[in-house]
C-alpha cells in the first residue's frame, strides 16, 4: 500500500499519466511522430532538395563532386561577376603567339677584330637577334648589333668582317649584308639571299596600353628562339643610352638580356610592337627592359631598305642646354647655348654665331637641344624654320633653311 502510494506521488511529481492509462498511449504515439518521425522524414526530403538543387547549380555541382572544365579554371578569381585571372587562358595566349612569332625571329652573329696595344690583333664575335620583315629576306635588327667599330687610346675595334643569319629550326648560317644603319635611332636593316621566309605581322605601339601582355622573343646568351613572357610596365619612357642618345622607349619586365638586342616585343595578338633594344643593369635593377616602338622604327627601316640610310633635316651646330642657374651664373638667360657652328652649314650660313643662345623655333619656347631637335625633326629638308636667339642680351628672329643631316649631326 505504501510503495502504490509512493508510485503515485512519483507519478504526479513528474506529471506522468499511468502507463495503462489511454492519455499515456495516445500521448507517447504522438510525441513519437512529431519528435521523431516528421523531422526524419522532413530531413530527408530537405536533403534530397538541396542535393537536387546544388547539382542543378554548376558552380556548386563543381565544386562538390568536380568536373574536367573545372580543372583548367581553378585558378579564375571572380570578385562579382569579371573574371580578373585565367592561368589556362594565359597559357594558351603565350603558347599560340610564340608559335607564331618564333619563325619570324632570327640569331644574328657578327664577328671583328679587336686591335690592342696589349695583345695585339684577336679576332672576336658577338651575338643578337633580329625580325624578319620580308619574304625575300630583310631583317630588322639594332644599329649596335652589327656595327662593332669603337676605339680608345688603348684598342680599336673593327667594323664588321663578316654576319651570320641562323633561321629557327635551322642550323645553316646564313651570311648577311648590311643595307642600311642609323645610330640615332639605333637601327639597321640586313639582308640575307634566301627567300620564302616567314615575315613577322607588325603591329600599332602607338596603342599599347601599360599592364597589356607582351612577350620578348630573341636570342639571349645565344639561346636561340628563346621566349620571355611579363606585361608593358610604361611606355613613353624616356631612356638616355650609353652613347649619349636619348630614346623614346616601350618598357617591359619582360626579360631582356644580353642577345635579345634586335628581337620582337610582341603582344597577345603575336604582333610586333617594339624592337628589344636595351635593360638596366646594376645592383637592385631588375626586370626594366626597353624596345624602340614599331611605329617610330617604320619610317626609319623604310628608308634604310630603300635608300640605304635616313635623311634628316639638320641645322649644323652643337648646343649645350642651359638651365637656370647655369644661365644666371654666366649672366645669360635660359635655353642652348650654341658650343660651335659648323662650317658651310644651315646655321652658318644663316648668320648663327658660337656663344649665341637659341631660345625658342617657330614661336614655341625651348630649354633643350631635345625640344629643339624634336621641333626641327618635324620639318622636311628644304624647309625654312625660324630660331629666336639671344646675342648679348639683345633677342633677334633668324631664320634657317634646313639641309639634309650628312651624318650624326644637329
């Protein structure tokens, strides 16, 4: 009696119904079903649809299970709906234009004689590279490539005593001839006697945008049909050389070494859009390559191919630029000083004098022999330009009727 007592007191405690009871039958076959069986069931369902709809979604599908699209793009980053990188795409790119670009290019090798007064006279070689530009073999290829003549106090070296042409997949060399050179552009054209070459397909550098594509194709350290790949890091890139000249240059990290002078900088169509000209060396420089751009390079291997040089409009004098202080410290004013006038010359002749200073052509204002040269190489020879000068203090207009430049002169 007393333990039936204490069941009933345990069984109101916990407000448990007696288990013979109907209200414990009825309450334990539905709390079984909304407990248990509905989300059971319901979760299978939930899952079948998710499943359902994550493989009906590629994206999704792919990434779950994979596919073989998927692994050529699993490098392409999306930030909201523009792809910003493609590794296959890349690959592909770089793959196409260098099969289309590398008949094109060409190794070039020169060899001279080194005369010291150490050693007395050594034969020596040098290597390049150089664009095929006609089926009947002109090539394109840098003025400091095949012009070797130089001299000091202490050797002199020889022009060229013979150059070479080796053609891709092709181990004949291939002996050239010079047609044209021109070192202020830094220049040449050479010719071999083989036709049915493949000429390379010239594109516009006057549209080349900074962080486009560009691969340079060459010959460096006498790697032949070498390929480098990078993008344009500027262009209108105002370089001085060793020897003085200032050019007007295409940059790229694109290596560019020793050998590559003369090769293509090519760009994701496979067209040419520069011509390899020099790099920057020393400790801490790395990947500052330069091409001379394909539009300024066109007239000047027109006329090397056609008349076996370049005829510029020139003045005939040499100038020193004078800046401010320089000026105010010799008591004259700003702009080029002329050093000295050359005989029989247009300056001469037009009564240009040593000391005077050139201070503006054709009304503009100039500081430069650069602006001064730039303004006068957009005349023809036979032209009439107009210099102001400052002849002790005094300014005059003179006027000058350019020649034809008869070598690296002003």
């Amino acid at each position: 009696m007393e333990e039936n007592k204490q069941k009933n007191v345990e069984n109101k405690k916990f407000n448990f119904p007696p288990k013979n009871s109907k209200a414990f039958k009825e309450k334990g076959k539905t709390g079984f079903g909304k407990s248990v069986l509905i989300p059971f069931c319901s979760g299978v369902i939930g899952a079948a649809l998710v499943v359902g709809t994550c493989f009906g979604i590629p994206t999704i599908r792919n990434s779950i299970i994979g596919s073989s699209s998927n692994t050529k793009t699993t490098s392409t980053q999306a930030v909201g709906t523009q792809n910003l990188v493609s590794l296959s795409g890349y690959s592909d790119t770089a793959t196409n234009v260098a099969a289309k670009v590398l008949p094109s290019i060409v190794g070039i090798k020169v060899q001279y004689t080194v005369n010291s007064i150490f050693s007395g006279s050594q034969a020596a070689a040098a290597e390049g590279s150089g664009i095929i530009l006609s089926e009947d073999g002109y090539i394109l290829t840098n003025n400091h490539v095949v012009s070797s003549s130089d001299s000091s106090s202490y050797y002199a070296v020889s022009e060229a005593t013979k150059i070479t042409v080796t053609l891709y997949n092709d181990t004949t060399e291939y002996e050239a001839k010079v047609i044209g050179t021109d070192s202020q552009t830094d220049l040449a054209v050479i010719k071999i006697d083989k036709n049915d070459l493949t000429p390379a397909e010239l594109g516009d550098s006057g549209s080349v945008v900074v962080g486009e594509f560009a691969m340079a194709i060459g010959t460096p350290l006498g790697m032949q049909s070498s390929v480098t790949s990078g993008i344009i890091s500027a262009v209108n890139r105002t370089v001085q050389s060793t020897d003085g000249n200032t050019y007007n240059l295409i940059q790229t990290d694109a290596a560019i070494n020793s050998g590559n002078s003369g090769g293509a900088l090519v760009n994701s169509e496979g067209k040419v859009i520069g011509i390899n000209t020099l790099k920057l060396n020393g400790t801490g420089v790395e990947g500052m390559g330069f091409a001379i751009p394909i539009d300024s390079a066109k007239p000047i291997f027109e006329q090397l191919i056609s008349n076996g040089k370049v005829a510029r409009p020139y003045i005939g004098l040499t100038g020193r630029d004078l800046n401010e202080q320089t000026a105010k410290a010799n008591n004259l004013v700003q702009g080029v000083y002329v050093v000295s006038v050359e005989a029989f010359g247009a300056a001469e002749k037009a009564g240009i004098r040593a000391g005077d200073v050139i201070t503006g052509i054709d009304g503009t204002s100039i500081t430069s022999m650069d602006e001064l040269n730039n303004i006068k190489n957009q005349h023809q020879i036979g032209d009439e330009i107009t210099l102001k000068i400052n002849r002790n203090g005094k300014e005059m207009d003179i006027k000058v009727t350019l020649q034809e430049q008869p070598s690296d002169n002003n």
